[in-house]
C-alpha cells in the first residue's frame, strides 16, 4: 500500500511540473525509475510512455482554456520529427561530451532572457512569427534525438522569446505538441520492449492528476512567474548536462 502511495506522489509531482511549464518531465522520470531499479533503456522507454499520458491530461486542459496555437504546433511537428531521426542517427557520430556542453550553454542562455526577460515582455497582443516555428522545430527535433531529452525544454522558452508567443499559450501550445512527440517514441521503444506497462500504470493516476492541476495553475500564475519557475529548471537541466 505504501509503495502505490509513494508512486501516485512520485506521478503527482511530475505530472504538475509537466502541465505547469509545458515540458515532458523526462529529465526527472528517467533518474527517478533508475533510482527504483529500472534499466536505463527501460527507464526511457517508460518514461515517454508516462510523458503520453501527463501531456494529454495537461493538453485537454490549455485546449479548454484556448491557449493551444495548433498552426504551430502543426508547423513545428513537421520539422521535429525528421529532424529527431537526423539526431538520432548523428549521436553516434558527433563528440557527446561537446553537445552536451554546447547545450548546456544554450539553456543557461535561454535561462536568463527567461528570468530577465530581456527582448520582449510578450504580453496577450504580441505578434506571434509563425515563420520562425520550423527553427524552433528543426533545433528541438536535433537536440531530442541527439540527447534523448525531451524538446519541451526548449518548446517553451524558444516559443516565448524567438517566436513571440504569450508565455501561457507557449506551455499550452508544447503540451500539446509534445503528446504527439512522446507518443511516436514510446510507440516505437513499446515495439522494441523497453516499456515497463506495470510502473507506467502505477504512475498514471499521479501523472494525470498531477498534469490538469499543473495546467490549471499555469493559467492562475503571473507570466513572470512562469518564466521564472522555468528559467530555474533550465538552470537544473544544464547543470544535469554538465554533470
């Protein structure tokens, strides 16, 4: 009884993370499943098929809110798809202790236009540049198949500074696009058998929860607030790069 306690908190937690910023949560299921005994591959595996399920519930609720810009997510999913292949056949060949190095300085500078932020205050009548979307596409696709790391992490902030998108609809709007990201991942690690359906399940009650309560509070939240919390957990995950 008390390890399915412990599991719906672990969901819960993520989950709200997840719908309150926008982002997949891989970066904290995957260390999380290795600490509770999960291989490496199998962790990653079950933790898309956990991002599936906290971006839906989180999606449904920016959907009902209205703040999904689906022409972007349209736009960016066209590109990111291809382009993770591309990155996925390249890790083998590029230098990783390099990539990750040069991401690592990419998120610290994507932190701070995020906690200044610097360039633009985006506020409900900014000027969204769709023709940038297939960039943002393009860099996220590389760097989730190069790193094995979920694109929401960039998503967000570059859909907020470089493609001028209002920060709610930025989270609402990478909810959504990364529901079907996940999806194809977990599809294809499912085939490969490096889904552990039994922790997935056990988790699924928290994540659900966890990703409509995060998406409801990333509406109640000041955009500064939100540009702050997420500037903090880019901060985490270039320091987990470097590490």
């Amino acid at each position: 009884m008390l390890q399915y306690l412990l599991d719906f908190i672990i969901g819960l937690g993520i989950g709200f993370i997840a719908g309150l910023l926008g982002v997949g949560g891989g970066f904290l299921i995957v260390p999380t499943l290795v600490l509770l005994g999960e291989p490496i591959h199998l962790a990653i595996g079950t933790s898309l098929t956990c991002i599936v399920l906290s971006s839906l519930s989180a999606s449904l609720t920016h959907i009902r809110r209205g703040a999904v810009l689906y022409r972007v997510v349209l736009l960016k999913e066209v590109f990111s798809v291809p382009f993770a292949v591309i990155g996925a056949y390249l890790s083998s060949k590029l230098p990783g202790k390099e990539l990750k190095l040069a991401f690592a300085l990419l998120l610290f500078y994507l932190a701070y236009t995020m906690a200044s932020g610097k360039g633009n205050p985006h506020d409900e009548d900014s000027t969204v540049h769709y023709s940038r979307v297939p960039l943002v596409g393009i860099l996220s696709g590389l760097v989730s198949g190069l790193l094995g790391i979920s694109g929401g992490v960039l998503n967000v902030p570059l859909f907020h500074t470089f493609v001028g998108i209002p920060m709610r609809y930025a989270v609402g709007t990478s909810s959504f696009a990364l529901f079907f990201t996940a999806l194809a991942g977990a599809f294809e690690h499912y085939r490969l058998g490096q889904v552990d359906l039994h922790m997935a399940l056990l988790l699924a009650p928290g994540l659900i929860i966890g990703g409509r309560l995060g998406a409801l509070a990333a509406h109640r939240a000041h955009p500064e607030t939100l540009r702050r919390a997420f500037a903090g957990v880019l901060i985490l995950v270039a320091l987990k790069m470097l590490l």
